[in-house]
C-alpha cells in the first residue's frame, strides 16, 4: 500500500477495484464501511460480482471480467476531455504523459462501453467522481493482478491516480491489499525470483558484490530464477528435480492441477516444510514440520508495510522448529552454516542487507506497535505514506497500455466465464481453517455460484448438482442460485480439497509477474 | 462493615490464592486490562473493564467436557476453588442472567455449575464510569449492587470499604488484613453511591426502546440498512458477558477422543443453518435482528433478567459502530 491503514479515516472517495474487501480483508473494509456510513465518503465500486460492499457504492460499475485496462483508460479519457486531470502534478512529478494521453483518446465512452459492457454515462460519472478530490484512494486485490494483464492493471491504477494526482499526499493513493499476514514480508525479504531482500535486483552487479562479500561467498547466480507456474513446466520437461515447498500447498493452489499432479509425482526428490500435512505433502518425500505462529519470535510485515514483533506464546510442539531454524540446520548440512542464536540475530543482517529495513530493530520494535519501510536509519520514525515530493525512480512514468482481452474467452462449447477467489470464513486451500470446527461449520462444502436466468435456462435450483467443465478438467458441484453472480460469469473458490477448482483453471500468466489468469477461465456446465 | 487498605488488597489476594485460584484485573502493558490469575501483571486497584468479562472463567472460549476412551466416557468437571477480585456490578449482573439461562428448564448445565458453585465473587464498585461505553444506569442499575453478593468493596481513596452479604464473605472478613469501619465510613459509603448515581454516562434511552418494543418491532428493513455495515466478526457475541452460545467438537486424544465446548455465535450464519440447508436466518439482518431483540426484549420476557447489563463491551469492540448504544438510538429514532 502506498498509504497506511488509519489514511482510510480521511480518504473523500474510495475506489475498490479488484477486491471482496469484507470478505477478504474485514478490517479494513470497516474503514470503508464507517468511512461511508458515518461521514458520507463515496464509494466507486468496480467488481463484475454484488460484493458485500455494492450497497454502501455510489456507483457500483459491473464491468466484464478482464476489462480493467479498458475501464480505466475510459476513465483517463473522460477526466482527460473534460479538464479534470492535475496538470500541475503532470508537469512537476511525472513523465510521458504525452504518450499515454494520445493511446487514451482511443478509450471514449462508447468505445469503453463496448468492450467492458458499462453504460457509458456511468463510465462518466464515475471518472467524474474519482478526480473530484485530492483525497481518492484506489484499492485493489486479487481482482486486479490475477489476469494474463496484471501488470498492466496495476499501471493503469498507477496512471489514474497520477493522472488526478492523488497520490503522494494523505488519504489518496494506490492501495494494494495483502492476502496473508506476511506476504508483503516475504516479497521484502526476496521471497521472488529475480531480486534479493528490499527489491534489489539479483541482475545488478553491484547488488550480487555486496550481497557476495557479505556473505562470503563466490559468484551469485546472475541468472533469474523461476516462477511457480514455470517451475511446474521444467519439473514435467525434466529439468527440475527436486523442490523444497514452505508453508504452500500448490497441489489445490496452482492452476491446472492434473499438471501440477503430474510434475509433483515426477519429481525425484520432493521436500514440503508445513504446519499441517497438505494435499502437497502426500506427494513429499521429506516433510519437515514446522513450529506455528504462536510457537515461535519473529516479525510479520503486514499490508501497509508494518514490520511487527510477535512473541513466541507456547513452546512448539515436540519434534517441531521454527522456520528459521530448520533453514539453518539443512543449511549447515549443505555446507554453509549459518549461525543465529534468534531471529534477532538474523533482523541485525536485515538492517545491514537491506535498506528499507536498516532503521527497524527489534529493540525499537519492542517499544512500540511496529515500524513501517522504509526506514532507513535507526533514528527514521518510519513512512506513513509512499512517494512523498518524489518517486522512487524520480518521475512517475506514465505508462501506455493497450487492452488485451482475457486468455480463454466464453465460446458456444464454453459458454460460462469461471472466476475464482475466497470467502469470509476459509483462508486460501483451508489447510489452518478447515481444521476449526466452527469456520468448517460456516463453509463446509464447495458451490458454484450461478446467476438466475442461467439456472432457468439450466433447469437448475440451489443445491442441485451440476457438472461444471473446462477444457482442463471438470468437476461436480452443488449450485447456488444468486444474482450476486451477472449472467454468463459464476463463481466458486479454491478452498476445497475435495473438490479442487483450480482443476479447471488454466495456466496462462502475465507476461511480467507470472501470475495466473485464476479469475478467467472458459467453462461449460449441464445437469448432473 | 470493615475496612482493607489499598496497600493490602495485594498481600490480601496472595494470601487468598493459598485457597483458592486468584483472578484479578491486571495491566499487561499499556494498553490492556487483562482479567487473569494473579502474577501476570500488575494488580488494577480501581474499578476497570477487562476486555472479556469473568464469564470466561465460569464459561471458557474452550474447555473440554467429555474424554471418550475405551475406558468409557468421563464428564469432565472443573471443580477448582476459585475466586476472582474487580468484578463491577454489571458484569456481577451478567452473572446472574447466565445462571438462570444455564439453569433453564430445570437442566443444571454440569460444567458450567461446577465452576460456579466453587467461585468466590469479590465486586468493586464503580465511583465513575470506568469507559466512554458504561451505560448501567441507563438500563435503570447502579454501578454497584445492593444484594445477592458475597463481598462488595468500595474504593473510598486510599482504603476500601467492604460489605459481605453471605457466610462465605463474613468468613473472608476474618482475615487481618481487614480493620474495622469507622463510624462516618456509612456516609461516606451513601456519598460514594449517590455520586456514583449521578455520574454521566452513555444514556441512548434503554427504558424507552425496552418500553416501546414490547408492543413493537422494526421492520426488517431496518436491520437489513445496519447489516450493510456488518461484517459479522461475532466480537459483539465473544466480549458479551451474557451471551451463552456454544459449539461442540470432538479432536482425537491420546486413542480415544475428547469433546470440547466452545463459544459460538449467532452472528454466523452456520449457526441457525438447518441440516436441509434451509436457514431461518439466513440474511445478516435477520441475525442482527436476533441477537439484539433477544437481548432486550425476549430475555427480560423469558428469564425476567435484561441481556444486557450495560457494560458496553459490544460498543467497544465492534469495528463499524452497531454496538447495543447504537442500536438502541437507532430504535429510539425510528
């Protein structure tokens, strides 16, 4: 996020795009909530589905699923012709403008209407709303990046908010919602293939020198690692052996599972680190367990980019360490001891590595209620908000995008648009919360969601039986009939094991993140 | 009538806790009042509100009731001698709601009896209201408690005056710590009770909405606006020292299995769900519904008890504003 949470309290207008706030996210969507309720803030809800959110919007735009760069760029277009746009800010902070504004002038209402199916007056109202503050806060999730045109979501969402400028300042930015407590973390500490910890690029030679004669070590790798997806590609062409899995479950989390079923079974060597045992660690060879939240000291970076202390509050259980250490001792074994006494040994090499961090000890983390990155020296109180005075690389680059249509489109043999994510009581393949009565209570068992008039014409009522079919795979599933769903699009989630959806989605990524296009898939459905 | 110096209160509670397992308001850090057994933190020697009532040592978030084993199947009753020091008059109140609700139909609920029947209450009176969030007097009570007590202390500054109403409370008084009452201390105790009457605090109109629901009931519009704002946490149901509802499981244990009971809530929507599917309360209003009409209008009906004690913990912890202060101003305007 660029801002930090409490911004919320004073943002004017919120647009949410991309994201079930309340289900995913409940807390900060109650910022949202209270925000509209108890001080008349707008809310402009962009999201195909009726979200918990939909009756608090002012404007709630349906567009097609995987329009978003269409959308947007209308968005441009209509605060661009009527002089709504920050020239000021345009001038002083960014560059390129010139570039994308020309690619824009394409996007006019209608055009815009065409390909994302939104009337174009409320296109207008919407664009209208959005640059009528400086306090608009743009927040996304999933919605937005798992689409073959993530990235290209994303800049468009950076380019409408410089275009308004509302970023750089409180309460208006661009808000990307975290879906796990210590995401952000693990992405800060390098948790990617082609950077190391602070987002400094394993590319750069002078980032391998220093991160060399720190370690003490020859000749870092250069070359940039593999995504998941396409570690599963080399793992079925032979050219990876072996995998070391933590705390991730891609058997049900990966799209295409019978692939992910074929290069996990072909592996020669499979390791998988958990809490629990996972549909993944049937197919492990070693399973290391590991020592839970509650068992263990450590730091979680949430989505404003707050580092937080949390305290072991149990001894683990016999048989199991903590994360760390077991990285240490299969190290030690590899022939590269590492050496920390605790965590806080391994926090002083983070503020030494990493720059964002170099400021954030645990001794100031025990003071007070955690400090936000970046913080450069041990004096910086922390950064509320990003991109201050200045950006990053200086001037905020404009980007031209084009629209792209989703990779696998509705067809007369494929007629629905399956588009997957969570619900309120389940966290992601429900590994922790399928195991607590009360939450499998809430959810136990899998469904699809399924407009109205798509259940008439398919002789269908909530609870019957459908066959729901991709060209990947097909599975069986009770309905649930709700205009919640627009026609043509339903809806499940990848929460269950027994009935794993990501069977049926397809493999095909963004170019740039390779993240996959989860939210799109063609698929057919008939009565069981 | 006697007095303990404030001094005393902590030697007091040690010397207690040779008997009996001491509960009592503690700081952790800054931030938080904890109800907990002695030595966890330092001891809050005026009238607070803990984040979770007492209930939780009568009522836990999770304990175990049954242990199957090829043995057979043992209850499991926690018949521990307890006592627990800084219970304010509304939560001492919700006490006595849940008694009578675990107690319905002449069905003594064993687990939960068992830790009552072995726990000594000693309530602290409240001088002031202890958060923005009290409204006692509002629902027509004193922040203190005029009978069914053991023992009742009174912070008068740098001393408490004690009260005991039972065998149990007058034998508590034996020990030396106490000192007998000065004559004035029985106007200082009616200046200390007539002040504390007077004290402002959160009045959203409990009588008036109580008053007019006994011949009325919002439209299911009403609830479905404030189930906009909902994001049904249970935290309202969690922190409410009357509500009652629970969930059982079963988790496999040492070749056998053990049942444990936990606190549910009313507010999720499996709770009412039928086994067909079918969900007499299936849309978040509807829930919301429930779980404040109960409370101020069913329960005085059934149990002839408010369910609502005024302690304003719902109002606290709920994060988009539909605590019960809340919801009673929003009948109070229909």
């Amino acid at each position: 996020m660029t801002n930090s949470i409490d911004e919320f309290e004073d943002a004017s207008v919120f647009m949410v795009i991309g994201s079930n706030t309340t289900s995913n996210h409940p807390l900060i969507s109650s910022r949202i909530i209270n925000a509209v309720r108890q001080r008349g803030a707008k809310l402009i809800l962009c999201d195909p589905r009726c979200i918990d959110l939909a009756p608090l919007s002012s404007i709630h735009i349906r567009h097609k699923i995987g329009s978003d760069v269409a959308l947007i760029n209308g968005f441009m277009n209509i605060i661009l012709n009527k002089n709504l746009e920050d020239k000021t800010f345009i001038e002083e902070r960014t560059e390129n403008f010139e570039k994308m504004a020309e690619v824009v002038e394409k996007y006019t209402p209608d055009y815009v209407s065409g390909i994302t199916g939104v009337e174009p007056e409320l296109l207008v109202k919407a664009a209208e709303l959005y640059a009528s503050t400086k306090r608009s806060m743009i927040v996304y999730a999933m919605g937005i990046t798992q689409h073959i045109a993530g990235t290209d979501n994303v800049k468009s969402c950076a380019n409408l908010a410089m275009l308004t400028g509302n970023i750089g300042t409180p309460s208006s930015g661009v808000n990307p919602l975290r879906g796990q407590n210590n995401v952000q973390g693990a992405c800060d500490m390098g948790g990617l293939p082609n950077v190391y910890s602070g987002y400094q690029p394993a590319a750069d030679l002078f980032v391998r020198n220093k991160f060399e004669k720190l370690w003490g070590v020859d000749k870092l790798p250069e070359k940039k690692g593999l995504t998941v997806i396409e570690m599963g590609h080399e793992i079925e062409k032979g050219n990876i052996k072996a995998l070391y899995i933590m705390g991730e479950n891609p058997f049900i989390s990966d799209p295409d599972a019978k692939h992910m079923h074929r290069a996990l079974k072909k592996l020669e060597l499979l390791i998988v680190q958990d809490i629990f045992p996972t549909p993944t660690s049937e197919f492990a060879h070693v399973i290391l367990p590991a020592a839970c939240f509650a068992e263990r000291d450590g730091t979680y970076t949430n989505t404003e980019r707050r580092v937080q202390l949390s305290h072991q509050a149990l001894p683990p259980l016999k048989g199991t360490l903590p994360d760390w250490k077991i990285i240490c001792e299969i190290s030690k074994r590899a022939g590269f001891p590492m050496d920390y006494n605790d965590p806080s040994e391994i926090m002083d090499e983070i503020n030494i590595t990493t720059p964002s961090y170099a400021g954030i000890t645990y001794e100031r983390l025990e003071q007070g209620w955690g400090i936000p990155w970046p913080c450069p020296s041990k004096e910086h109180p922390g950064t509320k908000f990003l991109h201050k005075d200045k950006f990053t690389r200086g001037r905020g680059l404009f980007h031209v995008i084009e629209y792209i249509p989703p990779a696998e489109l509705p067809d007369a043999e494929y007629p629905f648009t399956l588009t997957t994510g969570r619900i309120r009581p389940h966290f992601h393949t429900g590994t922790m919360t399928r195991r607590t009565a009360i939450l499998d209570r809430e959810a136990p068992s899998p469904f699809l969601d399924i407009n109205p008039e798509d259940a008439k014409s398919l002789r269908v009522r909530t609870g019957d039986k459908i066959i729901v079919e991709s060209r990947r795979g097909s599975l069986k599933l009770s309905v649930n009939v709700t205009s919640d769903v627009p026609k043509g699009v339903v809806f499940s989630t990848f929460h269950f094991k027994e009935k794993n959806i990501n069977e049926l989605t397809l493999c095909a990524v963004d170019p740039v993140a390779g993240i996959p296009e989860y939210k799109n898939c063609a698929v057919s459905i008939r009565r069981s | 009538m006697k007095r303990l110096k404030k001094e005393n209160l902590a030697p007091f509670l040690e010397e207690m806790n040779n008997k009996r397992t001491v509960y009592c308001p503690q700081s952790v850090d800054e931030k938080d009042i904890i109800l907990a057994p002695l030595g966890k933190g330092k001891i809050t020697d005026e009238a607070c509100k803990t984040s979770i009532s007492f209930k939780s040592m009568l009522f836990p978030q999770k304990e175990e009731i049954n242990n199957f084993s090829k043995d057979g199947v043992e209850k499991i009753l926690d018949t521990g001698k307890t006592a627990v020091f800084g219970v304010r008059a509304c939560d001492f109140r919700s006490m006595e709601f849940v008694d009578a609700f675990m107690a319905r139909n002449e069905m003594k609920d064993p687990f939960y009896f068992a830790k009552r029947n072995n726990i000594l209450v000693m309530t602290l009176a409240c001088n002031c209201p202890v958060s923005e969030t009290c409204f006692c007097t509002d629902t027509g009570k004193a922040p203190f408690l005029e009978k069914g007590f053991d023992l009742q202390f009174f912070d008068a500054g740098s001393f408490y005056i004690v009260e005991s109403q039972s065998r149990e409370g007058d034998k508590v008084l034996e020990s030396d710590y106490f000192t007998g009452s000065d004559s004035k201390d029985g106007e200082t105790l009616s200046k200390i009770k007539d002040n504390s009457m007077k004290a402002e605090m959160q009045a959203p109109g409990f009588a008036k909405a109580v008053e007019w629901l006994k011949g009325n009931e919002p439209e299911p519009e009403f609830w479905d606006d404030l189930a906009t704002a909902c994001i049904a946490c249970g935290g309202c149901s969690f922190v409410c020292p009357t509500c009652t509802c629970s969930n059982i499981f079963d988790s496999p244990s040492n070749g056998g299995f053990m049942r444990f009971r936990t606190w549910d809530t009313c507010m999720y929507e499996g709770f009412s769900r039928e086994t067909s599917g079918h969900n007499p309360r299936g849309s978040l209003g509807s829930r919301l519904a429930r779980r404040y009409l109960h409370k101020i209008k069913d329960d005085p009906e059934n149990y002839g008890v408010s369910g609502c004690v005024g302690c304003g913990r719902c109002s606290d912890a709920c994060p988009v504003g539909l605590g019960m202060i809340e919801i009673i101003k929003q009948i109070n305007r229909i």
